[in-house]
C-alpha cells in the first residue's frame, strides 16, 4: 500500500492563487487507485476540512504544522477522534508575546489580526481568513525587525516552543512538528497494513522534518528549494512549482500503461 501524504499551500495549491486545477489528473489518478491522499498543513483544522470537502477528500489529515492528527469516524478500528501533539493555543500566544517584548523584536500574529488583515496578507476571501483565524497550536506571525530575529527565536526556545517557517508567515508553536504526526498515522495504517511505503511532497523549510521521515520525498520547486533541498538530501525536485510539480511527481511515481 502506498500513501501519498501532502503539504498544501505552494505544493498542491497554488501559492498565490490557492488552486489546485493543475494537480487534479493526479488526484483523479489517486482516487481511482484508491491512494489515500493525507494532508499536512499550517492551516487549520477548519481549514483543512473546507479544502478536503472542495477536492472530494475522505482521509485523515494533519492540521496546524503537526498539532493534531484527525480521523474520520470509522476511519480506523479504534482510534481515537484526534491524537494531540501539539500546546493549547492561548499558551503560545502568550509565549510569543512575552518573546517579542523580551527581544525588542516587533512582531503582529493572528491573535492580533482582525480577519479583513488575514484576508489581506494570505490574498484569502473574508471567508477563507475566518477559517484560518480558528487556531488550535500553531500561532503564525509577521516579524517587523528581521536585525533582531535571532534574539527573538532564542527567547521563543526558552520558554520551550518552537519556531518553524512556512511560505508567508513565522510560527511558534509546542514541541511538535509534522513529522511526528506523520509517524503516527503512518503506524496506524501499517497496523492494518504492514507493508505501507510514504510518499511525502512539500514546498518549504517546515516541511524537511516530515520529508525526511517518509519513503520517499518529493520537493515541490519553490523560493525555499536550495534550502529545503540541503535539508533533504533524499528529496526528488520538481520542475514545475505548486500543483503543476504535484502533479508531475505524482504521474511519475503512479505511471499508467
Ligand atoms: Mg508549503
């Protein structure tokens, strides 16, 4: 059994433009595989869901960098409704506040965005912004003194969370990450299945940690290749960005007689 489990934003979306119109002859081709197609985003898990029902997608999923992986019922024979990785939101709001004020690094999260902002800066609709703004464990933010990032993400690691960084935005978020959460669904499937090979595709930097845990790892071509790609000495890079490299990736790896 093969899993294809996949980062979304500037991988099988469109970085600018959110679409997936591209990738769709590879989705079509994985659902009449009956491949299951994970998503693992720093979106949200309402998020997640809309795009899920938007592509006709019935898996598991892992929202907000590794936060938590959810199941749908009767999915797995006794799983739970989620496994949790990551630290409840209101912990890391407060966290990366205290950070900022200790570094002298200004920063604005989404706590502090009003949804017309999110909308702005994530080119969302109004609707799209709502979802993105239901945090659970990861809190992205916008740096305002790059000269004082590093005392930022030293005062960040001491107060033990994480920063990672994604195709727009900085985040904190608990000691998670997704390769834990792609682990963990991985051995849920292999306790059906013993015999499960992964395919994992991403675009940026926090995506090298699960890249590096799966079978095989695709990199999507984006601004972070060079970075991603010595991060993931393993990872395959596409020719084309976004959904147009998906789906590339994805005939290749599934090739048709
Ligand atoms: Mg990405």
């Amino acid at each position: 059994m093969r899993l294809v489990i996949t980062d979304l934003d500037g991988t099988l979306l469109d970085h600018d433009t959110y679409s997936f119109a591209e990738a769709q002859p590879a989705l079509d081709l994985l659902r009449r595989l009956r491949v299951p197609v994970i998503f693992t985003s720093s979106k949200t898990r309402a998020e997640i869901l809309m795009w899920r029902d938007l592509m006709g997608n019935r898996h598991p999923f892992i929202s907000e960098n590794g936060g938590a992986v959810f199941y749908p019922q009767g999915y797995f024979p006794q799983a739970p409704e989620a496994d949790i990785f990551g630290d409840p939101y209101p912990e890391l709001v407060r966290a990366l506040g205290e950070a900022s004020i200790e570094s002298g690094c200004r920063v604005t999260g989404f706590a502090q965005m009003t949804v017309e902002n999110v909308a702005r800066e994530c080119g969302m609709t109004l609707a799209m912004a709502r979802l993105a703004r239901q945090r659970e464990f990861d809190e992205p933010f916008l740096v305002h003194d790059q000269e004082r990032l590093d005392a930022l993400l030293a005062a960040i690691a001491s107060r033990g969370k994480r920063h990672t960084r994604g195709g727009r935005f900085h985040h904190i978020t608990g000691k998670h990450d997704k390769a834990a959460a792609v682990r963990k669904l991985a051995e849920r499937f292999r306790a059906i299945t013993p015999d499960v090979e992964t395919i994992g595709l991403g675009d940026g930097l926090n995506d090298a940690q699960f890249l590096n845990a799966v079978d095989i790892p695709v990199l999507v071509r984006s601004a972070s290749t060079e970075k991603l790609k010595a991060a993931v000495p393993r990872g395959t890079v596409t020719r084309e960005c976004g959904p147009g490299g998906w789906r590339d990736a994805i005939l290749e790896l599934f090739p048709q007689p």
